[in-house]
C-alpha cells in the first residue's frame, strides 16, 4: 500500500490496471481485484473521465463546483477540505486538514483510524470557532455530503462547492499540500504509531504553516499572508 500511495502522489491518473503494471515491474505479483480492493480502502482513485457521476449516498446532496474563473484574492474567500491515506511502518491512518485557499494556512487537521466523517467534522468545527469561509470546496466524499459536514457551513452562511466527479485539478491547493507533507515528513520518517504520527505532523505543520517561508507567497509564511491579508501576486484563478 505504500508503494501504491507513493505512485499516486506522482501519477493521481493512474488506475487499478496502471496500478497492477507498476507493482508488477517492482517485482509483485499483484491481480487487479486485490488492488481494487486496496484502493476503495485508501480512498483513492484514477482522475481520468468516468461515464456516470458519483451516485450521491441516500441522504447527501452534492453541490456544484463554485470556482471556476473565480479570482481567489483575499483570505476566507474560500476554504478547502479533503483526507488522505497515510502509510506507517505497521498499519496505516486518515489526514483530514481544513486549508485557506488564498493563503495556504492550514487551519486545522485530524487523524483517525477510518474513514467516517467525525474526524472531517472534528477538523471543520476546529476552523471555524477560527473564522468562517465565503465558500467551503471539498470533493463528493461520503464524508463531505453528509448533513453533518454541510450543516455546519449552512449554518454559518458557507457556500458548498465540490469538485467534478475524477477532477482532482479542482481542489488543487490541497492536492499540493498533500504532496508536500507526504514527501518531506511522512515516506521520509517512516512513523511506527499513530502518537508518534500526531507528534510528527503537529510539528511539521507549525513549521509548514508559521515558520517556512513560501516562495509562491512572496517569501512570507501562510499564517503570515492569513493574517494580513496581503499578497503582492493574486492567486489565479481556476
């Protein structure tokens, strides 16, 4: 499974029988199903087109995708949400973070050791005694369309935006920060435990969010740029 998240993150296009062909040429002896099987279990999938549209769960509405063209200028504009797998040396967790789009904060994050929504609503709960978003973008999770996810942004006045089914492009700030703290913490540190793994993350976010200086945020840190408001170059639009 770690190989099959480690080719992920270089190729999210890759299907099961891509999947199958680069485990084989490691040395494996892999049959698609299994792999099938292990993907519905990590949470991942190939980006390329389906036929149909994810069937929404009985009970969840899915909402339309709310940023394209839209000039993303100011923090709390927009919010953006999504999990993912986390190998450990034994065994394996779920990262749920809350990210400002503008600034590239990370406002919150959870662990957990499945794939139900406490942990997403946990982490949303955690960012919004912070603040409240214009626009909240998630993917078509179960975790995302349940009415305790979208309650809360109602609530609170949050326009529900999600990606198209297999556009990963759409949530693309956070695809990024999934790369990023996959390869310079988590394949690079190997945690053996879910302690040591909270540990680990609590400090590389402090490091991600108030103390490294990001060249596409003009040398300034995310909560810098979060609490000012201030970016000399606009985010582009999606």
């Amino acid at each position: 499974m770690r190989l099959m998240d480690e080719e992920h993150m270089r190729h999210p296009a890759s299907g099961s029988r891509q999947l199958v062909d680069f485990l084989e040429s490691q040395g494996l002896d892999v049959n698609r199903k299994r792999i099938q099987r292990l993907m519905r279990k990590m949470g991942v999938e190939g980006i390329s087109p389906k036929r149909r549209t994810t069937m929404a769960v009985a009970g969840h509405q899915v909402y339309p995708y709310l940023l394209r063209g839209l000039k993303i200028e100011r923090p709390n504009q927009v919010w953006c949400s999504d999990f993912t797998y986390v190998p450990m040396a034994t065994g394996f967790m779920y990262l749920v973070a809350v990210m400002d789009w503008y600034s590239r904060h990370v406002l919150s994050w959870r662990l957990s050791n499945s794939m139900d929504v406490d942990f997403c609503v946990e982490a949303l709960d955690d960012a919004l005694a912070g603040g409240t978003p214009e626009i909240m973008n998630t993917d078509q999770g179960s975790q995302f369309t349940s009415c305790d996810f979208t309650n809360r942004l109602k609530d609170r006045g949050v326009a529900i935006s999600m990606d198209g089914k297999g556009r990963a492009i759409d949530n693309v700030m956070i695809e990024r920060l999934w790369r990023t703290v996959k390869y310079e913490d988590i394949y690079l540190k190997e945690y053996s435990n879910g302690t040591d793994l909270h540990k680990g993350l609590k400090s590389y976010f402090h490091h991600y969010t108030s103390v490294r200086k990001h060249t596409s945020l003009d040398r300034q840190t995310p909560a810098e740029v979060y609490r000012s408001g201030r970016l000399k170059r606009d985010v582009p639009s999606i």
